[in-house]
C-alpha cells in the first residue's frame, strides 16, 4: 500500500465518521451484555462465558466475505478492492451468527428474536459524550459532514435522530449493499460529498474497516482509540491518532 502524502489539515473539506464505537457508544463489552440477556431471556443453559466467545467466533460463519478453508480471515485485498460479495443485511448476519453458536453447543434458541433484540439495542444506543459537541464544532468550522457505517438503515436511522447529530450524507452498508472496507463503499461516499478522497478526513475505531478502508480509497484518516488492544501491524498507519473524539477540534483549523 502506497505511503500517502505528507497530512495538511488545512486540505481537508469534509469530514466522516464510522457509527458504532466511535460516535454510538455500543462496543463488544456492550454486546457481552446483551447476549448474555439474550440467554437469560430465551432460557438457554450453557456457560455464558464459553457461548460469548463462540458467538463471536462465528462471526465469520455469518458476514458477507469469502475465506480460504485454511484461514479464517478473508484476504485484506479481496476485502479492500476484490469483487464485490453478495450483501445481505447486519440483521441476517447476526441471525446467522446466533444460529452458528447455538449448533455450537448444541442448544436450542430462536436466532432471529436475538437479531431482532441486537437491532434494537444499536437502535437506542447513546452518543459517547464529546460526540454533539465535536460535531456542532466542525459544523461551526465549515466542514461538510458524513456518517458512514457498517449498518443497517433502521437502527442507523434510528441511533442518529435519538443523537441529534447533523449529517450532509448519511450512508450505511444497507443503504450501498456493501461493506467496509471496500474502496466502493469509501468512493460512493466522496460522491455524495462532491468532494475528491484527498479532501475527505475519515475518523474510526477500527484499524482495518476504516483506516485501512478509507487509506486505500484515498482518504486521509483519524483513528480513535477506544481500547488497549494493540493496533495491528497489517493495517494502515493513520493520518491523525486521537484519544478522544473532541481532538479533532485541536487537529482541524475553521475553514476559510
């Protein structure tokens, strides 16, 4: 992957940001919870600890990539400019991966009262508490404004007008039938915009979906580190690295 110019901030329009984990406060801790209610709910006995980690395990048995026998992780380039796969929706993935971990165990469950459940928990999520004020700020400072995340139109929607946060263009997964982090999903977004990559500022927590996504598809990017977990050597190095949502305020100056 080709090493980006050096970074000017002042060459960035507009700015854009992942949802979940960066401006929706609803990370896996939180999804810990909610299968373990899900188990409580529908009465299942299993270890909860033990289910959780196949839960989220088969994942890869429910999302849209495709993998090699051998390796459970979809190649990086596939997923970066590959063929686009076939979509299916957030909820039928979650369907998919409830399903996985109930066979697992061998246990019975209804799979599709737990998508139904984790749609309407990201439905309600609430913003992390710098999230109005970073982007009333960058509104005041003149930068268009996108929201672009792996979701579902519904609870996207729905997380957003609960939020009241202001977006110029507002696209999902659903909406685009397609995932990060491929460069289509990023290009469609500079589209809407009207603006070129190179003047769009990408901000997400994850070091592949976004800025390794949005790096490859020519954008500047801002990782925003929400966990300890060390960031991983294959993924691209961003632009900008914030602690916390609000230094986008130190990085970007008001636009002329």
């Amino acid at each position: 992957m080709e090493t980006p110019p050096t970074f000017d901030p002042r060459g960035i329009r507009g700015v854009a940001f992942d949802g979940y984990g960066t401006l929706f406060d609803f990370t896996m801790s939180n999804f810990r919870v909610e299968v373990t209610s899900l188990l409580l709910s529908q009465g299942i006995t299993v270890d909860h600890e033990a289910f959780f980690d196949t839960w989220t395990k088969s994942y890869v048995r429910g999302d849209v990539w495709t993998r090699d026998v051998a390796d459970p992780h979809p190649a990086l380039d596939r997923m970066l400019a590959g063929p686009l796969p076939d979509w299916h929706s957030q909820w039928e993935i979650w369907r998919r991966q409830f399903a996985a971990a109930l066979a697992t165990h061998e246990v019975s469950g209804n799979a599709e009262a737990a998508a139904d459940h984790f749609r309407a928990r990201l439905s309600e999520s609430p913003p992390y508490p710098d999230a109005l004020d970073t982007i009333e700020g960058l509104h005041a400072r003149g930068y268009a404004l996108a929201l672009l995340s792996n979701a579902d139109e519904d609870f996207l929607q729905s997380a957003t007008v609960r939020s009241r946060l202001r977006f110029s263009v507002i696209q999902s997964s659903e909406s685009l039938r397609a995932y990060k982090p491929h460069h289509a999903v990023f290009g469609a977004l500079c589209g809407r915009l009207g603006l070129e990559p190179g003047e769009v500022l990408y901000v997400g927590d994850s070091p592949i979906a976004d800025v390794t996504g949005a790096q490859h598809a020519g954008l500047r990017t801002a990782w925003l580190r929400r966990t300890e977990t060390p960031y991983p050597e294959r993924a691209a190095t961003p632009d900008v690295h914030l602690e916390a949502l609000v230094g986008l305020l130190e990085v970007l100056p008001p636009r002329p």
